[in-house]
C-alpha cells in the first residue's frame, strides 16, 4: 500500500525574504501538496510574523507549477461561505486547477473571538459547520446562481462564474474526529483529515496512537457505509512528528509504512521552522521528501505530470 509525502508551509516569511523560495523549493522537492493554516495568528507564533492564507496561495499557485495547494484547514470562526467560495473560484483558476480545500470546525482559541463574537458552544460550533460545508458546497456547486436560507449563514442570488476549473468544484478535504464531523466527511469529502485523537496526550507511545487512528477510520467507514459512498483519501496530519521519526529516510519510511496500512493516503508534515515546535534540519527534512516517497509506492519525480 502507498502513502504520499505533503507538507505544510507556514506563511510566516515576507514572500520576498525567503517565503516564495519555500513553496518553489517544494515543488522541486516532488511533495504532493503543500499547505497552508488559514487562522488570523496562531499559538505561539502569535507574536510573529503571519500572512493571510488566500493571498499566499495566490502568490504560491504564481511561482509553482505540478504540487497541489490547499488550506490545512479553512474553519467558520472568521469565513462566510459567499466570501470563501468566491475566492476559492479565483484560486482555482490562478493555479490551473490545483487547489484543495481543507476544511474544518475550527478551534477555541484566538480565532474564534476575534471578530467580536462570543465563542461558540460545541454544539454551536458542530451546527455552524454542518451549515458551512452545506452552503459553501451548494455556492461552488451552482455558479450560476446559487440561493439558500440558514440559520447561521445565506446567500442570495450569488454568482460564482465561471465556476471552478475541477468540476463539479474544488475537492474537500474535511476534517474531523467525532461523529457529526465523520458524518460531513462521508457526505461532502473527497479527502478527510485527522491529526490523531486530541485525547491523547503528546506522551502516548507509537502503539496507542496508531489504535486511536485506527478507530477513527473504522469510523469514517462506517460513516461511508451509511452515506452510501467513499472517501478515498485519508490525511494525516502531523503536528510534531514521534521522537526519531525525522532523523532518517529508513526511519521515516518506518513511520509513513505503518500509517500506510491503517489506510492513510497522505501524510502531511510541516515545513522546517527554526526556533519553533517545527525546527528540525532542514537538509535531512529534503531528504526524505526526496527519498522517501519511492520507498513509499509513489512514483519518482521524473514521472509526474503537470496538472
């Protein structure tokens, strides 16, 4: 079984001191994707440079030619559906059909004050995104003219032509962990996105993280199984990786194998950033994306094909 190798690349440089360099570099590398968050700031870069996630896309589809673009992940804390679909038209186009949207609930934090509102109950929020992904796929869906009345969001007589250059639109990636998140996922997502459980804490060994995971997707299956369809691309997204997991091709190879066969497709690591939770050596981290992926089942970069 094959896994591909993506990355997520925070929007944290100026584009013109080193950030446009970064996304050229991995589509050099032959990363699958590169990602970026879409939040206003976060965590402990909050205090640091940060870049809004839409026009760094733009920028990225402009300087990259095969890799696949996306957000990892878009959430309702500061997104209206009208406003995202209209962009994600847009970045469809500039970069020739590459783009993936990678959705979710969104968090607790900064986010979701930062327009003024009260943070949301989790019921709220589990509301809110049933009705964003249901609207955003409808808007992007029917650009010719795409009405709807929601509790929390609505469009009236919104056009989105021409309409997205990956029909029927851009693909979802949906993340989610609990029941009604699986349940959109099997619904809307042509990928679904997991960064294990957020039960478990950063001291679980290898073993009981790999058995959460495989609970989610035995999950997600059943949430297929009732939807009558199925979600053929499984993410993982790694925060920081195991201890020892980027200290070598073999050693990572170990790691992506073992995901491999709970039926991950993809696995996403983030991009070296020095004197942060993602430093690590930046020579050994192009290594792998090199290396790897062959070791993984994926075809080597020579073989690929411009989108």
């Amino acid at each position: 079984m094959s896994i591909r190798l993506s990355t997520v690349i925070l929007a944290h440089q100026r584009w013109h001191e080193g950030g446009a360099d970064v996304w050229r570099r991995a589509d050099e590398l032959g990363f699958h994707a590169a990602y970026t968050y879409d939040h206003l700031s976060w965590r402990s870069f909050r205090d640091r440079a940060w870049l809004g996630a839409v026009p760094t896309l733009a920028a990225a589809a402009a300087v990259t030619a095969r890799i696949r673009l996306g957000t990892l992940v878009t959430s309702p804390n500061f997104r209206h559906p009208v406003l995202l679909a209209k962009d994600l038209v847009a970045l469809d186009d500039l970069s020739a059909g590459r783009i993936t949207l990678g959705i979710g609930s969104g968090g607790t934090g900064f986010d979701a004050t930062a327009l003024g509102q009260q943070p949301w109950s989790p019921r709220e929020r589990a509301d809110r995104f049933e009705e964003f992904v249901e609207l955003l796929d409808h808007l992007l869906s029917h650009p010719e003219d795409a009405s709807r009345d929601g509790r929390f969001y609505s469009a009236h007589e919104i056009r989105n032509l021409p309409g997205c250059v990956q029909q029927p639109r851009v693909p979802f990636a949906v993340a989610a962990v609990g029941p009604r998140a699986m349940r959109l996922a099997a619904r809307f997502g042509q990928a679904w996105v997991t960064f294990g459980d957020p039960a478990l804490s950063d001291t679980a060994t290898p073993k009981q993280s790999r058995e959460a995971l495989r609970r989610q997707v035995e999950r997600l299956d059943e949430a297929c199984a009732a939807e009558g369809r199925r979600v053929e691309e499984r993410i993982l997204l790694l925060g920081t990786p195991p201890e020892g997991a980027l200290d070598s091709v073999a050693a990572f190879v170990d790691f992506a194998g073992a995901h491999a066969e709970l039926g991950f497709t993809e696995v996403v690591l983030h991009w070296p950033v020095p004197d942060s939770i993602f430093e690590a050596d930046l020579t050994t981290f192009e290594t792998i994306a090199t290396e790897a992926p062959a070791q993984l089942g994926q075809p080597t970069r020579s073989s690929h094909t411009h989108s």
